[in-house]
C-alpha cells in the first residue's frame, strides 16, 4: 500500500458527453459505468493506487447526480443498519483501505465553464506546490509515480501524459494504383495528450478565467513559452468517447482483462 500522497487530483468531470447521450441514460459522462462501479470511480482508484486520494471535481453538467452517487457510496456498496429514530447508519462492511483515505471536494464551477477555467476555480482549494489533473473519461495503466518524479526532475510548468492510439481505419499504402501494404488498424505514429497531466500550482493562476480551453488556450501558451513537458506511455490508454468504447472497456472489464485494475476486489 503507497503512503498518501499530499498532491490532490482535479477529475474534470463537468462535460456534457454529448457522443454518450443514448447509452448514459440522462447520466453525465463521470457516471457512466464500467462494470458495476461509474468510470469517475475508475479514474480515483487508478490514482488511489499510487496513493493520491485527495480529490477535486469541478462540476458542471450532472453535479446534483454526481454528489448524490458519492453520499450513497457507502449504503450503496456495504452491509449497514438503519436507525430509524434519528436517521443514523451503523456500517458493516468496511471500505477498501485505500478508499477510507478518499477526501473529495465538490466545486460548483458552472455549467458553462470551459476546462481551463474548471482547473482555475479549483485553486482556491490546492495549497500543494503541484496539483495533478486528468480528464473523467480516460483509463491506463500509466506509471503515476513516474510521471510525477519526470515532472518534478524536468521542473516543468506542466507535464503531460502522451499516447499513441490504434486508427479506426484500415491503412492503405499504394504505388501507381497497386495495393502495397495494407495494415488493419494499426497504432499511429502521433501521439495525442491522455490527460494525466502534473501542473506546478502558480499556473493555474495564469488562466484567464471560464472562457479559457485548456487544450486550446492553456496547454499551446505553454508549450510555445518552453514550459511543458511530455511523459510518453507506451502501455495501455483508452478513452470513453462513445459508446462503441463504452462496449469495449466494459467487455475488458467482464471478461477480468482490464489492464487499468491493479487493485484487488
């Protein structure tokens, strides 16, 4: 078991999912399952596993069911005892152990606020010289720890996790109208951002506020001013993005092959 780490974790988890609208069944994007547990609950054990289990969730879209989840957590997953006389819940089964050190705290950063300013209205929040972020929608089996000591050891501003993801299209190669090679859905040869990012906290400050697009306005800006830094993953990553994906991670999951598990039951 890792020893808590004094980094929180900002889970942006405010988006619409619009792509997930028929499968999420009126839920946010954050609750949408994999297996029995919502993939927000995914992405908090993937991090709990390295020991960082101080969370923020700047919510937008979905807040009031999003909460709700979390105050039902423990009735919803353990054995208890209602006492009907004052209300009062006596528990049975206890938490997983890293689960009993979760701290969570709910900022209410509108539902129209963009993801560079969800991580700015969590500021008042942070009093670490770092801050971690990731989006809700993305599972790997990233090394954290790693990619927090690169981070520290580089001293960037940022750094952010690099993946490379498989085509959703066969690739054709041709030489005057013969076929060549064809390769099915092979992995690219770009990489794109997989979130899992480590911030120094100051940069937060910078951020001009809602309007401001993390992929577009924050992570540019500092990338041309030779402030971030790129922590390459070469394992497994795989969004939730649509509800084809949705299929395939819950499959993974029933069928005991999730490479993002490293806890037990």
């Amino acid at each position: 078991m890792h020893d808590m780490q004094p980094y929180p974790v900002i889970i942006l988890c405010g988006g619409l999912g619009l792509r997930m609208r028929h499968v999420a069944e009126g839920k946010p994007k954050a609750l949408v399952p994999i297996g029995p547990r919502p993939v927000i609950w995914h992405v908090m054990k993937i991090y709990s596993r390295f020991g960082f289990r101080d969370f923020i969730l700047p919510l937008g879209h979905g807040s009031t069911q999003i909460i709700a989840w979390f105050e039902r957590y423990l009735s919803m997953t353990s054995d208890f005892t209602l006492h009907l006389h004052d209300g009062s819940h006596q528990y049975h089964t206890a938490l997983p152990e890293d689960e009993r050190a979760w701290r969570i705290t709910f900022v209410h950063a509108g539902e129209e606020t963009e993801t560079g300013g969800r991580l700015k209205r969590c500021l008042p929040y942070i009093d670490s010289e770092h801050v971690l972020a990731t989006y809700v929608d993305g599972v790997a089996d990233v090394d954290l720890n790693a990619v927090f000591t690169q981070h520290r050891e580089d001293e960037r501003d940022v750094t952010l996790t690099s993946v490379r993801l498989p085509t959703s299209f066969g690739i054709v190669e041709t030489q005057q109208r013969m076929l060549m090679e064809f390769s099915e859905k092979p992995v690219t040869h770009c990489s794109v951002n997989g979130g899992f990012l480590v911030f120094r906290t100051p940069v937060l400050d910078e951020i001009s506020g809602d309007a401001s697009v993390l992929e577009k306005d924050v992570l540019p800006r500092l990338a041309r001013e030779g402030r971030a830094g790129v922590f390459a993953h070469d394992g497994f990553w795989h969004c939730m993005d649509t509800p084809k994906h949705v299929e395939h991670l819950n499959r993974l999951w029933d069928q005991g092959r999730a490479p993002w598990k490293w806890w037990g039951d």
